[in-house]
C-alpha cells in the first residue's frame, strides 16, 4: 500500500511542477509593450483548464502526503533491536594503566 501512495504521490510531484510552470504571471506592464496576447491559450490565458488541474493536482498531493504519513506512522516493531532481551548490557571499556615515573635527578655538579 504504501508502495502504491508513493507512485501517485511522485507521479502528482512531477505533474503539479509541470502545470505550475505552464501557467503564466500576472501580466502588470508588460502588456503596455505587446507582451500579452501572444500566448499558447490565447489572449485570456490558461486560467480554466490549467488552474483546475492544478488544484486537483495539489489536492492529490496533500491527500497522499497524509496518508503516507499515517501509513508509515511511529509503530514499534516486534523485532526491534532495543526491545530483545531481559537485561541491558553495558560494554566493559579497558581503562589503560597509567603510572607516573619519577624524573631521574641531575647530579650534583650540573645544577651548579
């Protein structure tokens, strides 16, 4: 199942950019210079078509960012590592044996 929400959820990424990336801005002064009426859909735009798809492209989206998300939910596993065994064990660390040396003194003469 969750194989199966992740497909759809991939395959609704990758249409929803593609759609988003179809429909065209806002036109504020660019249509002064002759910039808006030469467009794929026409002088109105896309707005019908392509804002439809994309809403029904983001509702797919969201409902199958939900339900992976319940589907892949915090369970605890009956194999879990932490959860074998009766005791906890604790590894035993070696401390290195550490010994101090005194220096060896200078003779007598040297320190004159």
């Amino acid at each position: 199942m969750q194989t199966l929400v992740i497909t759809v959820h991939i395959i609704a990424c990758v249409f929803l950019i593609i759609f988003v990336l179809l429909q065209s801005g806002k036109e504020d002064m660019g249509v002064i210079f002759g910039g808006g009426s030469g467009s794929v859909f026409g002088s109105t735009g896309a707005g019908g078509v392509l804002v439809k798809i994309t809403a029904f492209l983001a509702a797919i989206f969201l409902v199958t960012s939900l339900s992976y998300n319940y589907l892949s939910g915090n369970r605890i596993a009956d194999e879990s590592v932490m959860l074998k065994g009766d005791t906890i064990i604790t590894p035993e660390v070696e401390k290195p044996a550490v010994t101090f040396e005194e220096p060896a003194k200078a003779p007598a003469e040297a320190t004159k």
